[in-house]
C-alpha cells in the first residue's frame, strides 16, 4: 500500500521558518519525481517545487529563493523548507509522488501564518 504522509504545518508567525517532511512507504522512492503543491484559501491548489530523482530542483513562479526542496532517498522522505513565512504562504500543502502514469498524493498539512 503506497503512503505519503506529511507533516511539520502549524501556525507560524511572519518571518519565521518551517520544514514540511512527507515520508513515503510502499514505492521505490528513488525511482519518483517528488513535488510540493499548495493550496490557499479560495484558491486552486498550486505546484510549489519539485525535484527529480537525480536531485535536480524547480519552483514555482516567485518562489525560489525562500523556498526550498531536498530529499533524502536514505529515508524515502521528501522536505520542504520555508524561510520567512508570509501570511499569503497559509494554506495545505501536499507532497505527491510520479514516476510515468503513476501518481501518488500526500493527506496534506496546514500552514497558517498570522500574528
């Protein structure tokens, strides 16, 4: 059964950072493309970073430089580092897992950034 469970949201103040872990079972985690995507209140869900399995690394449009994705084949964990949070960054972020016509969503995890 493939799981990808996320997980380090909370509420945040503006200017903090958080680590986003999504931990993955039941694939062969070094085979797949791994991306973060968010969605914001009242928003459609967004594509936020990605990395392929090589380690090469993408993200989405006014997001590289506070953003951050990494992985960790070792531990079939994909992460996501936020730096200075902003209150438009609130919202459910998921993982999600692709390799070919395979797709796998993460349950997702709240980011709420207010004072």
């Amino acid at each position: 059964q493939v799981q990808l469970v996320e997980s380090g949201g909370g509420l945040v103040q503006p200017g903090r950072s958080l680590r986003l872990s999504c931990v993955t079972a039941g694939i062969i985690f070094s085979d797949y493309v791994m991306t973060w995507h968010r969605q914001s209140p009242g928003k459609q869900r967004e594509w936020v970073a990605l990395i392929t399995s090589g380690g090469h690394t993408n993200y989405g449009q006014s997001l590289e430089g506070r953003f951050t994705i990494s992985r960790d084949n070792a531990k079939n964990t994909v992460y996501l580092q936020i730096n200075n949070l902003k209150p438009e960054d609130t919202g459910v972020y998921y993982c999600r897992a692709d390799r070919n016509t395979l797709q796998y969503w993460g349950q997702g995890t709240q980011v709420t950034v207010a004072s």
